[in-house]
C-alpha cells in the first residue's frame, strides 16, 4: 500500500508542469493570469464536487470546519497564491526552472515543519543528510539556471 501512495505522490508531482502549461495557455488566451487561476479554481471545484457526489459523501461534515482555528482557512488563499504564481511564473522561467525552484522551496519548508513537528507533522529532526539533500537541490536549481 505504500509503494501505492508513493507512486501517487510521483504522479501529483509530474501533473503540476502541466497544469501550469494549460493554466499559462488560458492565462495568455484571456489575458489575465489571476482570471485564469479563478477558472481552474473553479473547475477544480466542480470536479471535487462531482467526486463527492459520485461517492455519496457526507456534505454536513462541512459543518466541523466552523470550529477550527481561523488561520487554517488561509489554505485558500495559499493554493491561489502557489496556482496564480505558477500561471505567471512558468512562461518567463520555464517549466524547469519554474518547478526546481518551487520544489527547492518545498523542501526547505517542509524541513522547517518536520524539524519542529508544527501543523501536526511528526517530528523528524534536521540532520546533515537533509540539509545535504536541499543543497544538492539548489545545485540543480543552479545549473538548470545556467544551463
């Protein structure tokens, strides 16, 4: 079974260059990389709610969402930020450089979440291996800049 949410993983991971190919393709069709990334928000929710309908979900659990610390909510406002920057970000960088980029800052934040256990991550301390790690990401960051 983990070898399954590992390849799931894998996948999520490949499908971020290419929906931030289509989202840059509807940001230049229309003009307006924030536009775009309300369109794919959108769609996105339509799908969700396609799924949740299909699988008879429980949609009054949405309720327990009321109780829960205010900044949690901010999730939102993140994914808008990470889709709308990606929209932005790849027909000027690229695909590549884009995405070293992105994962490098991945890395290093969830570093910082492991090492300190926050948002409910188990903790995992820094050692000299992951920090090994995140520079030999940054390394390619650099030569996928310089080449």
């Amino acid at each position: 079974m983990k070898l399954l949410w590992l390849l799931t993983a894998l996948v999520a991971g490949m499908m971020a260059p290419v929906q931030a190919g289509f989202n840059g393709k509807m940001g230049r069709a229309i003009g307006d990389p924030v536009y775009a990334a309300l369109i794919s928000f959108f769609v996105g929710t339509l799908g969700l709610l396609a799924y949740g309908l299909f699988l008879r979900m429980d949609f009054t659990a949405v309720r327990q969402a009321a109780g829960i610390e205010w900044w949690v909510w901010l999730a939102g406002l993140l994914g808008a930020f990470y889709v709308t920057s990606v929209i932005i970000l790849t027909p000027r960088l690229g695909a590549t450089l884009t995405f070293s980029l992105v994962v490098a800052g991945q890395l290093l934040m969830a570093v910082a979440l492991d090492h300190y256990g926050l948002l409910g991550v188990p903790v995992q301390s820094i050692s000299w291996l992951r920090i090994l790690g995140i520079a030999l990401i940054t390394a390619g960051v650099v030569l996928i800049r310089k080449f």
